[in-house]
C-alpha cells in the first residue's frame, strides 16, 4: 500500500513560493494543506495554485488547524529564526529559503531548537541541482580539469534599483548584516565549496577569506552593493565577486585545474572547456569544439525558454530529492554540516564590509 502524501505547508506567498509550488502543487509526494501570509491577496493567490488548500494569515492558526509535517519558511530572511523555531516547536520540520539565518550563531541556535523538538531544519540551496552546476561536477569527477585549483563565482546583478534598492519597496537584504548582497551569497558560498572539494574534506584546514564587501552605489537601502573576495581552501582558491553595475545580468562559474578549466553560466547556461590534447598548435581544434558546443547552447536555451526550463530547475529537483528520500525514510539531502560551512563563509564574506 503507497504511503500517504507528506503533508505541507508555506508560509510566506510571495514570488519564491510560486518557484516552490511548481514541485509541491502537482507532486503525488505531498499534499498542500495550507498557505500563509500576512497579505490575503498573496495569500489567496497563492491558494489558487494549490486546489484543495486553505489560506490563512496567521502562522499558529495554520499550524493548529493543519496539522502539518513539513513546512516551507519563505518569507524575508530577517524572519526566519523566529518562523523556523515556532514550527519546530509545532513538531514540524522545516524547508527554509536561503539565507536560513543571518549569520552562522543564528543558524546554529535554529537547528538547536530543531533538535530539541525532534525536527529538522534544511536550507533551500537549489542551486547544487541546475544542469549547468552539475555540468562542471561531471567535468571534473571525469577528469577533464585534472585537480581543481580555482574556483570562481562572479555574478553581474543589479541591487539598487527594484526590491532591492527601491526606498518604497521591502526586500530581502534590508536587515541582513551583508546587505542586498547577502542574499546571493549563500549561492556563491556553497558552490565554491561543492566545485572545490572542500565540503567533501573533513581534515581541511579553515577556509581564509580576503577582500572588500562596499557600497557602491551610495544607496543606503542596499547596504552593501558590491563585493569582491578571494577565498582559500588547502589548495584551492577563488574569487566570489558581485558587481551591481555590470551588464547583462549573468551568474558565471569557473573551475581551473592541472589538466584544464570548464565555465558555465547558471542563468544562460552553456559548457566550455578546454585542455587535453588540443592545446598549443591544436588550439584551432580546441576553438572549433568550444564554437559548436556554444552553437547548441543557443539550441538548448532556446528550446529551454519554449518549454519553460528556467534557472528555477533545479528548485524543482531540489525538492523532488527531498520529498522522494523522506517517503523512503532517509536524510534530506542538504546535511547540517553544508549549511553550517556556507553559513561560516557567508559570515566570514559580510566581515569584509567592516573592514572596508
């Protein structure tokens, strides 16, 4: 006899959550059982996707009439300790968007209250299940790199204007220590530590952090606008940066190794790499495979846009995993040890600013 769905709950309807809804509103794995936010519009709307769920405005309320197993925290980052806890103490588990906490002492303090409730909380890091994310893996666990020595991480995205900057406007940087920026960094911080191997190194020696973390823009909603650090673990380093004043927007990933480099772009995928054989008097050959490998980027993007495949994909698989691993009895896939080593980078990052 098939188990019955997990049943869930969100709190917070506001665009995240539709990312979110796009797995759990047609998933046999789980039954949405009830959407919350403090605006009944977004509330509502949110209902819409979701036949058979009920919209409330209140947490508690939905937490006593619902009944849920899991719950999703989807509301602005400043907020989550105090959701995350009160669910816990619910009995309810928790899947909470990034940044889980605004520094490492506020996420040690949510999964202790985790633990004292028999619960578990899990960071939302959709980012490690994109195909271009995994591309590079597959580069490098083949070889093809040889063994990783850089990785790079550089977004170009503009924080000032919109919900970021917008002085009418909330958003998700206001009151975190890192400012706008913040809110990308958990996703640079826990890809440099996939691509690099370190999260995978249980005798690393710390990871040492160098840099500037500034307010370019003079907007002081934003509170930090830009940011360029060169971060080292063992033998590997890298360089995370943030510019708000660049164009187009692009989330660019590059891995160098002994034998080669691989780079990809999250948000307009595609896969280059070089090295091997076709190097030196070869390079032509190199430049041809790299050409028509960029000519079927153009394809899949293309066909990508059509089918709706967006940069989003990997939330779907993300939580896919994890319902599917807690059907079957298993660990969700992002382990506490992930979240506390990005939430310590994350930390060491937004130290930069006071320095600067």
């Amino acid at each position: 006899m098939a188990a019955s769905p997990i049943r869930v709950a969100i709190v917070g309807c506001g665009a995240i959550a539709l990312e979110h809804l796009a797995f759990l509103a047609p998933s046999p794995l789980v039954e949405v059982v009830g959407v919350c936010d403090a605006s009944p519009a977004a509330a509502d709307f949110a209902r819409s996707k979701v036949p058979g769920a009920r919209a409330y405005r209140d947490l508690t309320a939905m937490l006593e009439a619902e009944r849920p197993t899991v719950v999703h925290v989807l509301t602005p980052p400043h907020t989550h300790p105090a959701l995350a806890a009160q669910c816990a103490e619910a009995g309810c588990h928790v899947i909470c968007e990034k940044p889980a906490a605004g520094t490492l002492g506020e996420l040690d303090a949510m999964l202790a209250t985790a633990d004292g409730n028999g619960t578990w909380l899990m960071e939302s890091q959709n980012y490690r299940y994109n195909q271009p994310v995994l591309d590079l893996v597959a580069a490098i666990g083949s070889g093809r790199v040889g063994e990783v020595r850089e990785v790079d991480v550089m977004i170009s995205l503009d924080l000032v204007s919109g919900r970021f900057g917008d002085l009418n406007l909330t958003g998700p940087g206001v009151n975190l220590p890192g400012g706008a920026v913040h809110d990308m960094l958990p996703h640079m911080a826990y890809l440099f530590l996939m691509l690099s191997g370190a999260e995978t190194s249980a005798d690393r020696d710390p990871v040492q952090v160098y840099g500037r973390l500034w307010n370019a823009s003079g907007n002081v909603r934003v509170g930090f606008d830009q940011v360029d650090a060169l971060v080292v673990s063992g033998a590997v380093r890298g360089r995370l940066r943030l510019a708000s004043d660049l164009a187009p927007d692009a989330m660019r990933l590059v891995v160098r190794g002994t034998a080669g480099s691989a780079e990809t772009d999250i948000w307009h995928p595609y896969l280059r790499v070089e090295g091997g054989a076709n190097v030196g008097k070869r390079i032509a050959v190199e430049h041809l495979v790299s050409g028509s490998r960029l000519a079927w980027s153009a394809f899949t993007d293309l066909r990508d846009k059509v089918m709706q495949f967006g940069s989003y994909h990997g939330m779907t698989r993300m939580l896919d995993d994890t319902y599917s691993r807690l059907a079957d009895g298993a660990a969700v896939p992002i382990s506490r040890a992930q979240m506390r080593d990005t939430a310590a980078l994350v930390d060491a990052i937004v130290a930069l600013g006071g320095a600067s």
